[in-house]
C-alpha cells in the first residue's frame, strides 16, 4: 500500500450508522452499508482512496 492517509469515516459527512447487526455502517456517498469501515471497502475494491470524503460540518 502506498504511503497515503487513511480517510476517518467517522468525520465524513456520508458516514451514518445503520440499525443491521450485519451492516452497521452505511456511506450515503456511495450508497452502500457494509460491516467494515466504508473507507476500507472503497480502497479494497477500487485500489484509491475515498473520493467522496467531505467533512462534516462543525
């Protein structure tokens, strides 16, 4: 993996949780809901970082 930061779902405006035990996190962004960090599954399954992190709003 190439030297690149980490994108934290957490402070993304796409993030949400979801109330499926098997699904429990979600990116609007993309429209998905997986287990592991959303982050993580558009980097495995593209090979780049997410392109659709925005901040959420303070």
């Amino acid at each position: 993996m190439k030297n690149e930061k980490r994108v934290n779902c957490f402070q993304c405006r796409y993030f949400y949780t979801t109330w499926e035990p098997s699904h429990p996190r979600g990116c609007k962004g993309y429209g998905f809901k997986t287990k592991a960090m959303p982050s993580m599954v558009v980097l495995q399954s593209s090979g780049s970082p997410c392109l659709k992190f925005s901040p959420k709003s303070k």
